[in-house]
C-alpha cells in the first residue's frame, strides 16, 4: 500500500473534521503511508459525494450525514475498470473484488 495501492478516505463533515482532527483519527489508528484523510470545501466535498455515487434517492435520507452507504469505491484508472464493494463484507471477499482489476 502506498506504491500502487491508496486508500483515500473522504469526510462528510468538512467544516467538523479539519486536517487536525483527521491526522489525529489517522494517528489513533495507527494508518500508514498510502492511506489518506481528506477534508475541503463543503461545495467540494458535496460535488465529489455526489460524483461518486454515494447518495440515497430519498432526498430526506440523503441529508443525514450519518447516514452512509459504507461502500468502497476501487478502480485501476490504467485499465479503466472500477466497482465498488459493501465494506461490511469479510476482508477476503474485499480483497477478491480488487483481483480483477489487475487482470490484463
């Protein structure tokens, strides 16, 4: 991780959680190089959110910011192959979902 693996991990609370407040969520977890706490703009936050995929058509829904989907994006941008995976799957089926994209 950190060669060619990145974890990015996006808040959904950019004016609550500063770069301060991240670096010290990532330090009490002890993450390493190659996996990053993001925060900006609310507007920027919201246009990435919304991007992505990770809203609720329930437009009620969609504003709970403790509402989210807990899905994991990944993709190989080389290949131009991307999914997405329930991270309340067991770490295996996560790590099977990530063999196809390096399959040429």
């Amino acid at each position: 991780m950190g060669k060619d693996i990145f974890f990015l991990t996006i808040t959904l609370q950019p004016k609550k959680d500063t770069p301060a407040i991240l670096k010290e969520y990532a330090d009490n977890f002890n993450i390493k190089p190659g996996w990053m706490f993001l925060t900006g703009k609310p507007a920027d936050v919201e246009t990435l959110r919304q991007a992505l995929g990770y809203t609720d058509w329930d437009p009620e829904q969609d504003k709970l910011l403790t509402n989210h989907i807990g899905m994991a994006r990944y993709g190989n941008d080389t290949l131009q192959r991307w999914g997405g995976v329930s991270l309340r799957a067991t770490p295996e089926n996560i790590a099977s979902n990530f063999k196809w994209l390096t399959q040429v």
